[in-house]
C-alpha cells in the first residue's frame, strides 16, 4: 500500500479554517474582558463614591425557594461571614457592592448573619470581572 498524500490545497483550506476559528474566538474573548472591565470600573467607582460595601461570595451551600445561605468575605477586611440573599440564588464567586445588615440568625443560631434584601445589592459582576479588567489593562 502506498501513502497518503493530502493536496496543498486542502491543507491551505483547513489552516485557513483554523486561523478563522481562532481569529473569531480572541475577537470574542476580548469583547467579554471589555464588558466585565466595564462592569467592574463601574463598580468601583460606585465604592469610592461610598454607595456601600464590597464583598465576594466565596461559597454558596444552599438554595432555597426564596434565597441563597453562602459564605460572603468582605473585600476591605478579609473577614468571612454567613449570609443569607432574599428572592435571589447569588452566584458563587460574584462581587457585590451593598448596604446590608447584620442580625441574628435563627436557624443555625448564628448572632452575625448578613441579611441582604435585592433592594441592597447596588451593583454586582461575576467572578472573572477583575481579572479581565487587569487584562484590560485597567
């Protein structure tokens, strides 16, 4: 049996095709860091502004019919917290700024469990936000 030979034409074709596919998903890549560099400018200057108080959900352990228990640790301090989201599943690793409190919680009879009413969330972007910022160069 004798080898296959494959045409220069078809291996032109099929590395025009791969740079193509490459060339489409970097375009799209860098549409998505400029957004959620966007989104993260905006964020922060809504902090420096004083419109509440960062923090990122590390864990999110239960979803229930009416909210989200996670464990939430505030940007300025490092200090880790319960929380417990009304009227929304929060997603694991999402920044929020808020205006929330802090109050008993019957349940797991934890004295300190931040309660946050959607009306508190001032602003929100998911996890991959800062890195594509600094990607950005921002």
């Amino acid at each position: 049996m004798g080898a296959m030979h494959t045409s220069p034409g078809l291996l032109l074709a099929a590395a025009v095709a791969i740079a193509a596919i490459v060339a489409v998903r970097l375009r799209s890549r860098r549409k998505r860091d400029a957004r959620l560099a966007a989104q993260w400018n905006s964020l922060q200057q809504q902090r420096a502004a004083g419109n509440g108080h960062l923090l990122q959900v590390i864990q999110v352990y239960q979803r229930a019919r009416r909210g989200s228990k996670a464990v939430i640790t505030w940007c300025d301090t490092g200090l880790r917290q319960d929380a417990w989201f009304w009227e929304w599943h929060v997603p694991q690793g999402a920044y929020l700024l808020v205006s929330a409190t802090s109050g008993y919680g019957p349940h797991s009879h934890n004295p300190n469990v931040l309660y946050v009413h959607p009306s508190q969330v001032r602003t929100w972007v998911p996890a991959q936000a800062p890195r594509a910022a600094q990607r950005q160069g921002a």
